[in-house]
C-alpha cells in the first residue's frame, strides 16, 4: 500500500532505508520509544528485515522530494471493547508516530497523520482511532489536537517505560486522545464548505 500526500510518500518498510531508520531511532526523543532505541547501522538493517512483510499497517514516511525516509507511522486493529469476545471486530487502531527531529516543526507529521487516519477510516475499517501521549509531550498533544482528537482522560502515573537513577520505575501521565469514524466525516466534511 502507498498513500501519496502533497510533500509525502508513505510506503513499507525497504531494506535500504536502513540508515535512515537509524538516524532518528539511534537516540529516541521520548521515553515511550525507548524500546525501539537502535544501538548500530547493523541493527537498524536487521530490524529493517524484520518490517519488510509489513505492506498494511505501519509505513516509513518519505519525502515526495529525493526519498528520504524522515520518520514512521503505523497502527494495526485491535478490538476496542475491553469485554469483547472472540467475535469482538478490531476497528480500533492506536497510531504510532515519530519524525526524525531534523524534519519536525514543518507540518510533515499533521500531513502524514492525516492522511493515514483517512486510509484507516475509509479503507481499514476503523470505527475510532485513540491515542496515549505523556502530558509532557506537547508536540505530539498538539498533533492530536490539530487532527481534531478530543481528550478523553489523563491517567496519572499510568506507565513506566524508563527508571530514575535508583532503580525505581518512572511513571508518565498519560493523556488519551480519540476520534470516532463519524467525527473525522463530519470534520473532513466541515472542511469542503
Ligand atoms: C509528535 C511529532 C510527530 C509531531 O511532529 P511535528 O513536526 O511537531 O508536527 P507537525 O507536522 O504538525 O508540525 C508542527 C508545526 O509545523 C509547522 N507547519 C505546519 N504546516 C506547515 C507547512 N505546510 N510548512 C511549514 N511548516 C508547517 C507549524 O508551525 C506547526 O505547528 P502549529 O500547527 O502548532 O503551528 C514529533 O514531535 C515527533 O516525532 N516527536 C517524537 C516522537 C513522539 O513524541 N511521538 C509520539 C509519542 S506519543
């Protein structure tokens, strides 16, 4: 699958993108990525190896201009319901972004966003996308605001992804964001007035 913006191409995972990969993921910006911290180029090819089947649900974002993979961003369905049964339809999806910081703060990640929550919505049957973002994450929040998201909650001291310095887990505040297929219609509508 390829979805096409007007400055991006979001596409799978290639062998080659490799060293892009590692450039951003080398030292990830925020404690909820710390697990996908890449140590080496040689890392980030095998762990290009390991996204090559992935052609759905998590794409390398791409300038339109010379290629460049400039950052990722993915979610696959999971059933909403907290008590659903085996017959529970996944048609919730939780997005995963990152941008290499070298290309944030130029819309890139609101062109992207947009895009692959209109491919989620009109092609992957999503009923509502939600969103974790710690509350000190003012980028990401804004991200979500501007994608027209609604706060739905701030779970204190909800995940620990990192320790202090004694060993201790660090918990985060987590606010959640969400926005049902109904919403993101009525919006997209709003905005052909
Ligand atoms: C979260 C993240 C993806 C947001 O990226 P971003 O670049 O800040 O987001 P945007 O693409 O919306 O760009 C923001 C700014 O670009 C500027 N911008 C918007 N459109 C533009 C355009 N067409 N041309 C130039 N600049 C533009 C604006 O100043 C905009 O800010 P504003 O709308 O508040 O005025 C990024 O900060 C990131 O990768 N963070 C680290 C990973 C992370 O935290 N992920 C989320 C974990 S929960």
């Amino acid at each position: 699958m390829i979805i096409e913006t007007e400055r991006l191409i979001l596409r799978p995972f290639l062998e080659m993108d490799a060293a892009d990969v590692y450039e951003y993921l080398k030292e990830p910006q925020v404690n909820c990525f710390a697990c996908m911290k890449l140590n080496s180029l040689d890392e980030a090819r095998e762990e290009m190896k390991k996204r090559l089947g992935e052609t759905e649900h998590y794409f390398a974002v791409t300038l339109k201009d010379g290629g460049k993979v400039i950052g990722e961003i993915g979610a696959y369905p999971e059933t909403g319901e907290p008590h659903g049964d085996d017959n529970a339809v996944p048609d919730t999806f939780s997005p995963c972004w990152m941008l290499n910081e070298n290309y944030q703060g130029k819309g890139y990640a609101f062109e992207a966003a947009q895009a692959f929550f209109d491919y989620l919505f009109s092609q992957k049957g999503a009923r509502r996308i939600y969103a974790y973002t710690e509350d000190y994450n003012l980028s990401s929040r804004r991200l979500c605001e501007k994608l027209g998201m609604r706060r739905e909650g701030m779970f204190l001291e909800f995940i620990s992804f990192v320790k202090n310095p004694d060993g201790t887990p660090r918990y985060e505040n987590t606010l959640q964001y969400a926005i049902l297929k109904k919403e993101w219609d009525r919006q997209q509508l709003g905005t052909y007035i």
